[in-house]
C-alpha cells in the first residue's frame, strides 16, 4: 500500500531536504592536561565484568551439606579424569588435578596424582620440583625427602634438584644431610658451580678446612686455570700466602702450556704485586713472555708495560716496551711472512735492544721467507734482507767467516740466469778486498762477469784493478766489456781516455775508429764529441776537419753544423805554419773565412735538401749573427742580417679522432727569398686577371 509520499515525487523530495541533518564538526581538545581521577584498563574491565546482567553470569554454587560436597567432589574428578583420557601428556591437566586435590585437603589422593603423572614422563624435572613442593608446603618432611631422593637419583644431572634438595635440609637445619647430599651429588663430578656452591656452604658454617680439601678435589676434578686461580684467592683471603704461592706453582707446573696460561700468570704476578714482592713478579712475568706462544700474550704484555712503569727503572720500562713492540711485529710477520717492511722493522728493533741471538735469530728467520716468484720486483725488497745480514755481522758483530758464509749463501740463492743483483758481488768484493784477500775479491767479481755481467759490475773491476796500477787487467776487461756490450758508447770513450791517459795516442784513435764503425750505438753523439775532443786536443786540425766531414756524411743535424763553425772560428793554431809567420789578424780573418764558408753550406742545405726545417734554419742565422758580433771589427753583422727572416704568429687546425677540434697559434718564418717569391706571383696573377677582364670586355 502506498503513501502519499510515495504518489508525489515532490513532497517526498522535500521531505528528504527537510529531513537532511548536518553532523557536527569533531571539537578540538584545548586541555591537554591529565585528568584528576585516571581510569585503567584493568578497572574499566573489572567494572564490565561487574555489571553483567544476571543471565549471562555463571550460576554460583552452593553446597549445604556433605552430600552435595560429595556429588560436587565426584563430578570434578570425573571430569579431571575424562580430560586425562583425551590428553594424558599434557602436564598442565595433571597439575590442575592434583592442585585440586590438595584444595580438597584430600593428600593422599593428590600424591595419587602426582604419582601419575611420574609415571607418563619422568623425565620432566618440573613435574618433580611441584610434586616436592607440594609436600614442603604441607609439611610432609620425609615424603619431600623421599621424592627428592628418587628425583636426584632418576635424574642426576639436572643441578636444580640437588639445590632445592640441599636448601631444604639446610633450612630445616639438617647440615649434617645437606653435607651428605653435596657428596652424592659431587660423585657425579658436576660443573664449576656446584662445586663452588658446595665449598660456600662449608664456608657459611666456618669449615674452612673442609673447604680446602673440596677445593683440592675441585681442581682435580677441573684442572683448569680458573679453578686454580679461585683456589688460590681462596687461601689468600684467609691469610694463606704461602699456600696461595704453593696454588699459583703447581698450577704453573700442570698448565704452563695450556691455552688459558695467559690468565694464570697474570693472576700470580698479581698476587705477588699485593705481596710486595716485585722482583717476584717481573720474574714471572719474564717467564712467562718467554714461553707464552705471542699470538696469545697480549694481555700479558699490556700488564708487564704498566707494571714496569710503576715498579721499574728507565731499563726495565724500555725493555717492557721492546717486548710489547716485539709482540706487535710477530703477530705482523705471522700473518703475512712476505712483508719484509715488518721484518726490517722487526730488526731494527732487536738491534736497538742489543741481543746478539736475537738479531741474528731474526735476521734467519727473515731471509728464510724466499719471494714465491722469480721475477726481479718481488726481489728488490728481499735482497736489502741480506744486505743488512751482513753489514751487521762485519761492522757489529765482526764475524769475518760468518759474514763471508752469508754472502756465498746470498749468492747461491739469486737466479742468476734470470735476473741478479750487481750490489751483492761488488759488496762481496768490496768486503774481500777489505779483509786483503785480493784473489778472492778477483774470483768474485769474475764470476760476476761470467754469470751476470752488468754495467756496474765492469766498470766497479776496472776501478779496482786502475787503483792498484793493473793496466794490462784493466785492458783486458775494457775487451770483455766491449765484446759484451759492443753499443756502449761510455766504455769506449773510458778505453780510449784510458790509452790516451797512458800516451798511447795511437792506441786511442784505433780505439775511436774501431767505435764509430759500430752499427749501432747507444749514443753517437758523444763518442763522436769525445773524439773530436781528443783529436782537438792532440792538436791535429785536419784529422779534426777530417772527423767533421764524415760526421756531416752521416747526419746533417744542426748542432753539428754550428759546432763545426765554432771549431773554425777558434782553431787560430791550425793555419799557423813552422816557416810563415802570421799575424793574429790574418789567422782571426781566416778563421772567420773558414767558420762562413761552413755556415754557407749549411744554410744551403736547410734551403734546398730541407726546406721545411725553417726552426733549425733560423737558430742558424741566429748562431751565425752571434759569431759575427764576437769577431769585432773583422764581423760582418749586416751579411747575416739580410738573411734574417720574419716571425709571423699564424693559426692552424688541431685535429683530433673525433674531427677537427679548434685552432692553436705558431710561428712561422717567412725568409727574404720567399718574400720575393710572394711578390713575383702576386704580381703574375693580377697580370692573369688584367688580362681575363680585356677578354670578357671586347666580348
């Protein structure tokens, strides 16, 4: 049926418009502050749990009389037993029910309980510790001790029912059998902490010696540095000292090795420091940085130190402070064998500290670490092992045959067909020749040369042999260097400047020849400037001239046109003759004539043969004004000037992989020759377009 709302569309709109309700904003709190009367959530509910209505409260039970207390009785057990069928091996059904029991003040049958719930598991130590608490709270002394007798003895190894058994007895006083229950329970050998709790029950009753007897089982029973240590403050908290002494040596005696031994001595050089006995203490401690492994003596050094900084004098402090640093580079050279900086450091420190042993012990340690590659990098740092080896032996130790040991070791270790050291032969000759052995020194360094032949090694015999006047020796080396090394120009010019030393002027030209006909050399240059040097300074100015004009042949290079110019220029004694006596205006003009003609040529073949070197060419002109300028009045400046060319500034192209990649700025020369040049094609192309546009008019 409908309404009237429902047939007229527009009441019922208005109806909604009217009946629209507008919720209110949500206030904002403007009082923080805590209220006077706080209201917990435990009250809120305590409250709840009040006011609920009566039907939905569990009915109370009322019992009145034995007969309703017995239905009441036999339904809780009824329904305690059904859920023991369903679930027997939950322990919280069985604590339940016998808790219940015991509510009931029916015992016997609560024991039942318990009973019952032991023979489901045994094996659940909490099950035993609730059965027996059961019977202590209800004073069944002997039922308590008889299920703490079974529990102990079922389940030995559990340390919480031998303390609970332990505190009853000795809280209803029975000292006596808590004595005996600790002595079962120690014939089990149980941890530290039973042990330790056995001796503080002694204590407590001032049993002191029975408690030194169970410490002398203790540490049977755990000979471990703890164990000791505890024995021995045991002793010196009762004023034992000797005894305390006796702990901390045998101990001593049966874990001097062990790993904990670190503790040990630092609790006995400990326990003397309180004795006052210092000297004591730094014995032990001395002892035992010598025998303790030093990956495991940190903590014993770090003691040591601040003993010695307290107790010792300026040697002892310095001798705990080697010892720590000795520590640190061991740990350092264990962990890496190869780090030869630790071992130099490592050395430098025992050589501070003076122990012969110890050094050397070091030193053979170190050189025993061979680089694993026979590759020279891995040996540089190696070999300085060695060099220091026997530096020490020969200026510290002065062990001559010690030292010459080492060095024929060194030497037989580097492989020498792959690489060798030329610093280990001359050192071993050097030492040779200082203990006046020269034969010996001569048979090394042959070897050197036969073995390994290097620059050094050569030039180092030559040294030798040239101080103790061997000349032919010195020659027949200078060969083996040569024919070892024929490129080397240094040891032909050294042959020929030692000939020449001798006199022996012909000697030295063969020699030079001999060098410049090599094929290849390491450095032309200066063999050719020695011996134009030696042929300038025997006088002969042909040969000079001569040398010059065979190195031209060879190479064009610009140093050596200006310093063949400069030779003419000064070689005033060449065009003096025996029967003509010159002036020094004529020779100087000469000179000059001769020093022009050699720049002439070489501008003409910087002009023609390379005209792209205009650098080179213009340091020529530049060389050429200068020497002018020096002759004074005989210089003809202007001559070199007309060929002076200019200095432009031009720009360029930088080419790059990726294309062209800006401009760079240069110089460039611009000679008088090509100025004319310029000026003759400009005029010949404005020539060529005068021409085209008479043509293109008359068209």
């Amino acid at each position: 049926m409908s309404s009237a709302r429902d047939s007229d569309p527009t009441l019922g709109y208005l109806t909604r418009k009217e009946t629209e309700v507008k919720l209110p904003r949500p206030t904002r709190v403007k009082n923080k502050t805590p209220a006077q009367i706080q209201i917990t959530a435990e009250q809120i509910l305590r409250e709840a749990r009040e006011r609920q209505e009566a039907e939905i409260r569990p009915p109370k039970q009322k019992i009145t009389d034995s007969t309703e207390l017995g239905d009441y009785r036999l339904r809780k057990r009824k329904e305690f037993e059904d859920l023991i069928r369903r679930v027997r091996w939950n322990k919280s059904v069985w604590v339940k029910y016998a808790k219940w029991e015991e509510s009931q003040k029916d015992f016997t049958r609560a024991r039942s309980v318990w009973e019952r719930a032991l023979e489901v598991d045994y094996r659940d130590h909490t099950m035993w510790l609730k059965y027996a608490d059961f019977e202590m709270k209800n004073k069944f002394v002997n039922h308590a001790r008889n299920v703490w007798d079974r529990a102990v003895m079922l389940l030995p190894r559990v340390d919480q029912l031998w303390y609970k058994y332990i505190h009853m007895e000795e809280m209803l006083g029975n000292v006596a059998g808590a004595r005996q229950i600790f002595e079962r329970w120690m014939s089990w050998q149980p941890d530290q902490q039973g042990w330790l709790s056995y001796i503080k029950f002694e204590l407590r009753y001032n049993e002191v010696e029975r408690g030194r007897e169970i410490f002398e089982r203790f540490v049977d029973c755990h000979p471990k540095v703890g164990a000791w240590i505890r024995f021995a403050k045991f002793e010196m908290k009762n004023g034992e000292i000797a005894r305390a002494r006796s702990c901390y040596e045998r101990a001593v005696e049966k874990l001097g090795d062990d790993e904990e031994a670190e503790d040990l001595f630092v609790a006995f050089s400990e326990f003397e420091e309180k004795c006052k006995e210092t000297e004591r203490a730094r014995c032990i401690y001395k002892y035992a940085l010598d025998h303790i492994p030093k990956g495991r003596a940190e903590e014993l050094y770090k003691k040591f130190v601040a003993f010695e900084k307290q107790y010792g004098d300026r040697e002892g402090i310095e001798d705990a402070i080697v010892g720590k640093r000795r520590f640190q580079y061991e740990d350092e050279v264990r962990k890496n064998p190869l780090n030869y900086d630790a071992w130099f450091d490592y050395i430098r420190l025992e050589e501070s500290a003076g122990n012969k042993e110890r050094i050397e012990d070091v030193y053979e340690r170190a050189i025993a670490n061979i680089p694993p590659a026979q590759e020279k990098r891995y040996w540089q740092r190696y070999i300085y092992l060695w060099i220091n080896y026997v530096l020490y032996e020969e200026l510290d130790a002065q062990e001559v045959d010690r030292t010459r040991n080492i060095y024929n070791l060194c030497l037989k270790i580097i492989p020498h067909d792959k690489f060798s050291f030329a610093k280990i032969w001359l050192m071993a000759a050097q030492f040779e020749i200082r203990q006046l052995d020269l034969d010996r020194a001569r048979l090394i360094l042959g070897s050197a040369i036969g073995k390994a032949p290097k620059d050094k090694i050569f030039k180092k015999y030559i040294e030798i042999e040239l101080q103790l006047g061997n000349i032919d020796r010195c020659r027949k080396l200078y060969q083996k260097y040569l024919e070892w090394s024929p490129e080397h120009c240094y040891a032909w010019s050294k042959f020929a400047e030692l000939e020449r030393s001798l006199a022996e002027t012909e000697r030295a030209r063969s020699i030079f020849e001999l060098a410049i006909d090599q094929p290849a050399l390491d450095m032309p240059e200066l063999l050719w400037k020695a011996y134009i040097d030696f042929e300038i300074s025997e006088g002969e100015y042909e040969r000079t001239r001569a040398l010059y004009e065979r190195l031209l042949n060879r190479t064009k290079h610009l140093k050596v046109w200006i310093s063949y110019a400069k030779f003419e220029a000064s070689a005033l004694e060449g065009f003096q003759d025996s029967d003509v006596q010159e002036s020094d205006y004529e020779l100087k003009r000469k000179c000059l004539q001769r020093a022009r003609e050699v720049f002439e040529r070489a501008l003409s073949y910087f002009r023609t043969s390379a005209p792209e070197l205009k650098e080179e060419r213009a340091m020529l002109l530049e060389e050429w004004l200068n020497m002018e300028s020096s002759f004074g009045e005989l210089g003809d400046v202007d001559l070199v000037r007309v060929k002076l060319p200019k200095k432009l500034k031009k720009r360029r192209h930088i080419e790059t992989e990726d294309g062209p990649a800006g401009y760079e700025e240069y110089i460039d020369y611009l000679f008088p020759e090509e100025t004319q040049t310029t000026n003759l094609k400009i005029l010949e192309a404005a020539y060529k377009w005068k021409k085209q546009k008479i043509v293109s008019d008359e068209d």
